[in-house]
C-alpha cells in the first residue's frame, strides 16, 4: 500500500500542458466539435463588441477622471468588473472550445489594510489587466473570425472544418495565454494560504498540548509538593520524625517534577538537537525506542535550525508509530542529503498496514511536511515492512542565521 503527498512544487497543474483538452483531428464531415468551433467564432464579434465597449469606457472614463478623487476607484471597480468578463469567456471557451483553464485565485481585499492599500491591490491586478488587453485584441479578431467563418459556410463548406479548426486553435491559445491563471505564481499563491492555514492549526494545537501537560503534570506536582512542604514546616518542632519523613516525601515529588519539566522541553525543542546536531539527537530518540533501531546520518553540514527541528520531531514521531502499532523486530533510520534536499527515510520490518487516515498521527505529520514544500512517502503493504520517505528543503544554517 503506497500513499504519497506531493509537495507544493510537484502539484501538477490541470491546463499547464494542454494536452488532455485537445479536440479530435478536424474532418471533411461536420462533427460536434465542428459545430461547437463554427458557435464559438460566430459569437465571437458580439462577444467582443460587448468587451471592447466595456473596457474602453471603463478605461477613458477611469483615466479621464483620475485628475479627481473618484477616477481611481472608478478604475479598480472597472478591472473588477474585467474579471468577470475574464469568467465569463473561459466559461464560454470551456463550453465550446473544451478548453480547461483553472480560475485564477480571488483578489485578496483584506479588512486590516486600510482603504488606500485596498485600492493599490485592485488597481495593479494582473488578472484584470491581462482581461483588459484580451478585450482590446478580441475586436479585429472577432470581426476576422465572423467574416471567415459566415464567407466559408457559404463559399469554402468543404474545408470549414480546417479553418474552424485553425481560427479554434488560435483562439483556444489566447485564452489559455492571456485568461489563465499566473500559472505557478498562482498556484503558489493558494498552496501557501492552504499551508498557512495547518501551520496555525498545529502550532495551536502544540500549544494546547503544553499547556496541558504543564497543568496536570509538573504544576499539579508542584502544587503537590507546596502542600507537603507546608504540612512538614508545621510539624518541625512538634513530630521531627514526621516532617523528616514528609520532606524526604517532598525530594521524591522534586525528582519527579524536574524529569516531567525535562521531558516536556525534550518535546518542545531537545538540548542535544541544539547543541549536537541530528546525529546525536535521532540517536537518542532510537535509544528510547522499543525495537532496535539502527541510525544513520550523512549530512555534509547542519541544516537551517527550522529544517533540523521539523526532520527531528518527523523521526521522533515514526519511531513512536513503530514502539506502538508497528509489531517490528528491528528498524532503521536513514539521513541525508540530495542537491538541495534533505531525505530521511524509516524502516521497520513490522505487520504494517499503516494508512494516512489510521489514527497515528501519521496524517498531521505529512501536513506539516506539506506546509514548508516537503514530501511524504507511505509504503506499507499488509505483512510490513513498512518504509516511510519525508523529503525536506535543504536551507542552510548560515544563510538562515543571517
């Protein structure tokens, strides 16, 4: 059983290359891809009569007033309404030209930003300017088109469906080139607001978890230990022997204190992870485990202390996945780096079985991984073993030190 999440950068994007929308080659005999092309270039001067007047008045009425204070915000509103100009013809291409082009992100308007930075989003759009320059090449195109098509389906029937093909073809490329979204910008854009969205998520819900385990562990302890103390100051002159046996008490509850308080800074962020690096840091997650684990590390250098925490606490969570569901003999941990990535890959010769939706965490980890443009690979076929493959982006410690 294999389940992969792709990172940000692997997304395949559904109109980059073009090739799963294109019509069957055109024939002498009029099919229904013919028929649609001969609408589509037919409707294209009524179209384009309507978006041309749109833009330019929008245009001379927005720029002739910009010497007043409404001219600006008449140009935003009318790069707005360009949008929608822009959803209504890839409504139109998809329809009867099969051309599947992904709607570009909305404009984000946010409340906090004040009128005037609101105003400078919408007028530097490039969905809306792009829109704008579509409408102003659509007139002479459209009257071309109309004149081609309306003389051929009189004159040139035999060979329409090649010219409907090729007027289709060029059209098809404008909307695809000037109607699209800003391809990877675009795409980087929503993937990086999706992503921020499980940051915030898990950095609550670690904070939840500190916070718990600091009120009903080390605190209620201290609390504890407070009481005991008081009770044993109380009974210093009356019960000596009492309070000795109360204090003793109390160092026992200190110990145990100070080893939750380690425990819990170990969860947040591990001494020997800062001051040694992942080799020593993985060794001592291993050591803990309850199978053999064997540990390797081939790093050339440290990486940037983000990448080195998210690849600790990836490992650390693994092998507690393998202590406790896993049913393994022996398990093996492998660091390393390749160009400008950092691979860590974890074996176990358990049962297996392990899916992204079991329950064991194994689902958050790759959303993590997922929101700084990393990769998760889940290999475990029923019988084990089971391999599990993160990739990380390599970034280095000086250049984010500086």
């Amino acid at each position: 059983m294999t389940e992969r999440i792709p990172s940000a950068g692997t997304r395949p994007a559904a109109s980059a290359a073009g090739q799963d929308d294109r019509p069957p080659p055109a024939r002498l005999a009029y099919d229904r891809h013919t028929w649609k092309e001969i609408a589509h270039l037919l409707a294209n001067l009524p179209v384009a009569l309507l978006g041309f007047t749109y833009v330019v008045t929008m245009l001379f009425t927005g720029f002739g007033l910009t010497v007043t204070v409404v001219g600006f915000p008449l140009l935003a509103a009318g790069l707005m309404g360009a949008r929608q100009l822009g959803r209504m013809e890839r409504a139109r291409a998809r329809a009867l030209l099969g051309v599947r082009v992904d709607e570009p992100s909305r404009l984000r308007l946010r409340g906090g930003g004040g009128f005037f930075q609101r105003l400078w989003m919408q007028l530097k759009d490039p969905v809306g300017w792009r829109t704008v320059l579509y409408e102003f090449i659509r007139l002479p195109w459209g009257v071309l088109t109309f004149t081609i098509t309306l003389t051929s389906l009189f004159v040139l029937w035999p060979v329409l469906p090649f010219i409907a093909r090729g007027l289709a073809n060029a059209d098809r490329a404008m909307v695809r080139g000037l109607l699209s979204p800003s391809d990877e910008l675009e795409r980087r854009i929503a993937e990086l607001e999706s992503d921020r969205g499980v940051v915030v998520d898990t950095a609550a819900a670690d904070l939840r978890r500190i916070e718990r385990d600091l009120h009903d562990g080390a605190q209620a302890r201290l609390v504890a230990l407070a009481m005991g103390l008081g009770l044993a100051k109380e009974k210093v002159l009356e019960d000596p022997d009492a309070a000795a046996a109360m204090v003793e008490e109390a160092h026992g509850e200190v110990k145990l204190a100070l080893q939750e308080l380690r425990d819990l800074a170990r969860g947040i962020h591990p001494a020997v992870l800062t001051d040694r690096g992942l080799d020593a840091a993985l060794s001592s997650v291993a050591s803990r485990c309850t199978v053999p684990v064997k540990v390797t590390v081939d790093l050339p250098a440290r990486p940037a202390a983000a990448i080195e925490g998210i690849a600790y606490f990836t490992v650390s969570e693994l092998l507690q996945n393998v202590s406790k569901h896993s049913r393994a003999k022996s398990a093996s941990v492998d660091v390393w780096r390749t160009a400008d990535r950092l691979l860590i890959q974890v074996r176990d010769d358990g049962r297996g079985g392990a899916r992204l939706d079991g329950g064991t965490g194994v689902k958050g980890l790759a959303d993590r991984l997922d929101a700084v443009d990393g990769l998760f690979v889940l290999e475990s076929p029923e019988g084990g073993p089971t391999t599990v493959t993160a990739e990380l982006p390599w970034r280095d410690r000086s250049g984010a030190a500086g």
